[in-house]
C-alpha cells in the first residue's frame, strides 16, 4: 500500500513540474488599465508569473492579480489565459479564457491519474486531464461564478444557473423545462449572448 501512494505522489510531482516549469512561452501580458507587456513568460505558482522581455533579460515577477488576460504563444497556437478571483470565495484560479462575448467563459482543465495497467503487483496509473470545470462572467463583473464543476462537491448548476440568468427570462424559462441542462452548456452560452438583451 505504502508504495502505491509512494507511486502516485511520484507521478503526481512529476506531471505538475512538467506544468510549471514546461511554460516558457511568448507571452502578452494585457494590464487592467491597458498596458500591453510583450516577451516570454512562465507560470511558477498561483498568482505570479516569472516574465522578461528577452532571452537576454533577468526575468523578474509578474503578480497576475494586476494582469487582465495573457496571451501565450506555443507550438500548437496561441491561447489566452486569466487569473480571476472566483465568486463568494477568497481564492483566485489561473484559467483558461474559451470565450469572450457579453457572457465570458473561462476552463479550467482537471487531471485525474487513472489505473491502466498493473505491473509486478503495482497499480501503473496515467494522468488525464478530461475533467473541466466552467466559469461564467458578464461584462462588468470582477469575479468568475463557476457554473459547471466536475468535481464531487459540484455546485448545483441548475439553482446557480437560475440565480445568473435571471436577467433572461426566456433562459431561465428553458432551464426551468430542462430543455438546457449542464450538459448544453455552450448552448446556453450562444443563447444569453445572442438572444438576450
């Protein structure tokens, strides 16, 4: 038992350095009150970013509670990324920017390690990041209210998306009849920017 937990902590440790320390990317960092910040840039923890404007360059700290969104250019493209404070709580999430609109959506992609095969009597487990939680914010808004989260203690999305969408009748009245659920959460996205006033 002892090695098995030894084993995922390993492999847990491993994927998250590959995370943290695989992201040296040029970046644009877009300020809240507009500054624009070109060069590379790493993620090192919650909340701050280890950024320079050239390879030349000492890289110094970047707090992301001043930065409005980061746009991160890699191989396979560009992405833009946030750091926002989540509703009614004290902590940030650094988070995935899917759409912009007059309701934005942000992802946070979650990784679970799941057995695959068991090799001389010890589990081999593999990291997947197919979870995703969803967070919603209108134009205005300083915080994210997450809407959809895929973990145990899940946020009732149809009490939360009733409270949000009360501004759109015509929403509310289509979650209400179950015509949209969690699952139709882009759906329902579409619906508030494009049919709502």
């Amino acid at each position: 038992m002892i090695k098995k937990l030894l084993v995922i902590v390993i492999i847990f440790f491993v994927v998250n350095q590959i995370d943290v320390y695989g992201q040296k990317n040029g970046a644009v960092l877009i300020f809240k009150d507009g500054r624009r910040l070109k060069g590379l840039g790493k993620v090192v923890s919650d909340g701050k970013m280890k950024f320079r404007k050239n390879k030349n360059e000492k890289p110094y700290m970047v707090d992301l509670k001043d930065v409005d969104k980061i746009k991160i250019y890699k191989k396979g493209g560009v992405y833009f990324r946030a750091y926002k404070k989540i509703k009614d709580k004290p902590t940030y999430k650094y988070l995935e920017l899917v759409e912009e609109g007059k309701l934005t959506i942000y992802r946070k992609f979650k990784g679970i390690f799941l057995p695959i095969d068991d090799r001389n009597g010890l589990p081999f487990y593999e990291y997947k990041k197919n979870l995703n939680d969803y967070y919603v914010q209108r134009e205005g808004e300083e915080e994210v209210t997450p809407l959809v989260l895929s973990d145990f203690f899940s946020v009732n999305f149809k009490n939360v998306a009733l409270e949000y969408f009360k501004d759109c009748e015509k929403l509310i009245t289509k979650i209400e009849r179950e015509e949209f659920t969690k699952n139709d959460f882009s759906l329902i996205v579409d619906f508030y920017n494009y049919e709502c006033e």
